[in-house]
C-alpha cells in the first residue's frame, strides 16, 4: 500500500496528533505512515505506558529525522496526566486498550478500568482540551459479546458515540472504528501458530471456527478516512474478508500435526461485527459501513442528506462465517510473506 497517494490530499500535516496506546502494533504503524506522509507534521504525540517500548520506537523514528515527534509516558487511567498530554492537540486516535480475552476473564476489573473508565477519562479529557476529532478503535468482539473483553468494548464504543449527545457547541466528533483480527499483531493466531510450526505442532480451537481479516496497513487508512469524513457518532465497519482457522492452520503448517483443543472460555465459533439488531440504523457507505446511533439527532435520512450512502436490508447482518469474501489457502500464505514475513515458507 502507497501511503503517500492515499493520504496525499489529507490535512494531517497540519493536525496535531496524539494516539494513546502509540506503541502497539496499531500505534506503530499508524505513526509509520503519518510520518511517511508527512515528516515535519504539526505535531505527533505517543501516549502508553511502557517506556522501554517508546525508547526503542525513539529508535526507530531519531527526532533530527522527526523533530513534530514527541513520546509521553501516562495511563489512560490517569485522567489529570491526559490532560496534560492533551495540551495543543487537535486531534486524537484512542488505541490504548487491554485486549487478551483470557486475561479478561481472570482479571476483569482491570480490563473495565483501561478499556471502559480509560474511555470516559479520555471523553471528559477532549471535552475541556478543544479537541477537534477522536477517533476510538473497536473490535469485532464488542458486537453482541460473550467475553468480558468485548463487553468493555461495546461499553467504551457506547460511552465514546453518546459524547456527541453533550459536545454542546463545540467543534467536536467522536466515531468509533470496529473491525476484525488485525494480521500480525501481538497475540493474534497467525504469529502464534508461525511460532508454534516450529514445535511440529499446531493447536486449533475448531476447526470450522471463522474470524474476520485485516492487515494493519488497511486498519490505519480506516482511521484516517474516518478523521476525515466522520460526522460523529458513527461505528464504521470495515468490508473484509474471513478466514477459517483450519485454513490458517494449513496454510502454515501443512506438515505439522493438527490438533483440535476446543474453544478458550469466551470464544465464539464466529465473529460479527454488525448484528441483525443494529440492521435498522445501519447504511453503506461503499468501502464501508455505518452504524449510526439509535436517536433522533442522528437519523438515516438526516444522515443521507450528508452523506453518499445507501441503506442495508432490514435483516442484515456482517458475520464471519456467513460472509460472502473467504481468503483460501494460497491467499493466506500471500498475506502472511506481504504483511509479516517476506521469506515465509509452510512448515
């Protein structure tokens, strides 16, 4: 992907920018190519908590290369350190999250206090800083969930479109991003069984389990096409293709042993990322779609009146295992040498 023409008629040159979670796999790439774009942006900031991770970021990004680039040290728990942080940004990407769902299952309170108090710290935060544009990151797993890791999701995903309801007159939108596993990123599956190929061993959940599929160069072009063309209070869902786990089982170790462990607690056969119950207050915006929130201020029609889109069929619904778009095997080994190991060869 060419960043550079994608975002070429962009304003994120003169934005300032700052992304919590910013050393993630998201928040990596997400600075990787506003830099690429821009390298002398107005002002870039990288908010986490892991400062041995944001000096080997300072590595890779020198600041006489990238002098707008700045690394802040704060919890999204700590609503008075976002304050500060928030000091002259415009415009902010909330990647910052806990998202092991075992770990939810075992520890969560700690999962509601970042992914759920985190959100509203952050929410109150852009509300007295003059905050322009938030864009929050979501998950399949937030659509009709059963792990407590998505219950937190839909709870921040809610929490962030219901600001919009008391924005009063500021020039403020909060939009939501939701889409399904990102390919290459810590603790998805297809860096786990590239590990786990080398044992000769490969555990799968189902094998008719389905997730959805979306390489971390297409999740931050969703992000920066919603900073541009969000009215605020959307949750936009990407149109991406799925996956069968046997066949990401197969396309990397077609010769290992395949051995069937049964599902995690929390886990869903497949994932879905709009439900039959949003149908209604759902519309296609081509590459994309919308779902709008279920009140009056942000009607379908009102919302067609702004923007190019069409309706969805009242019993629509965007499943992983119903989805019309399956990556084959071959497909898959293709995406794995593009977006993670270039000398990938199946075990």
């Amino acid at each position: 992907m060419d960043m550079r023409t994608k975002h070429q008629n962009r304003d994120i040159c003169d934005r300032s920018i700052l992304i919590t979670g910013g050393t993630g796999s998201f928040g990596k790439a997400f600075v990787r190519a506003v830099l690429d774009h821009c390298p002398k942006v107005k002002r870039l900031v990288v908010f986490s908590r892991d400062e041995l991770k944001q000096f080997e970021m300072q590595q890779e990004f020198p600041v006489d290369q990238y002098p707008a680039l700045r690394f802040f040290i704060g919890d999204v728990r700590d609503e008075r350190r976002l304050r500060r942080a928030l000091e002259g940004i415009d415009t902010v990407v909330h990647a910052a999250a806990l998202k092991q769902v075992p770990a939810a299952e075992y520890n969560p309170f700690e999962f509601i206090k970042t992914n759920i108090m985190g959100a509203q710290n952050l929410i109150e935060a852009c509300m007295d800083m003059g905050i322009k544009r938030v864009v929050a990151l979501s998950t399949d797993k937030a659509a009709a969930p059963i792990n407590l890791y998505g219950a937190t999701k839909l709870c921040s995903d809610k929490l962030f479109v219901a600001g919009n309801n008391f924005r009063g007159e500021r020039d403020l939108r909060f939009s939501v991003v939701r889409y399904g596993n990102v390919m290459g990123s810590r603790g998805s599956v297809i860096p786990f069984f590239l590990q786990k190929a080398k044992s000769g061993l490969l555990p799968i959940t189902d094998p008719n389990m389905t997730r959805f599929n979306i390489s971390l160069e297409d999740g931050v072009e969703m992000v920066l096409w919603a900073l541009e063309h969000a009215l605020g209070g959307e949750i936009f869902v990407p149109k991406i293709p799925s996956y069968r786990i046997s066949d990401v089982a197969e396309a990397v170790g077609p010769n290992c042993t395949h051995k069937i462990i049964g599902a995690r607690p929390g886990e869903k056969l497949h994932e879905e990322m709009i439900t039959t119950s949003d149908s209604p207050n759902t519309v296609d915006l081509g590459q994309y779609f919308a779902i709008l929130p279920a009140n009056a201020s942000m009607s379908i029609d009102r919302y067609l009146e702004k923007q190019s889109a069409a309706v969805v069929d009242p019993k629509f619904s965007y499943n992983s295992g119903s989805n019309p778009d399956f990556l084959n095997v071959e497909q898959i080994r293709n995406l794995i040498r593009d977006h993670i190991d270039p000398a990938f060869s199946p075990a």
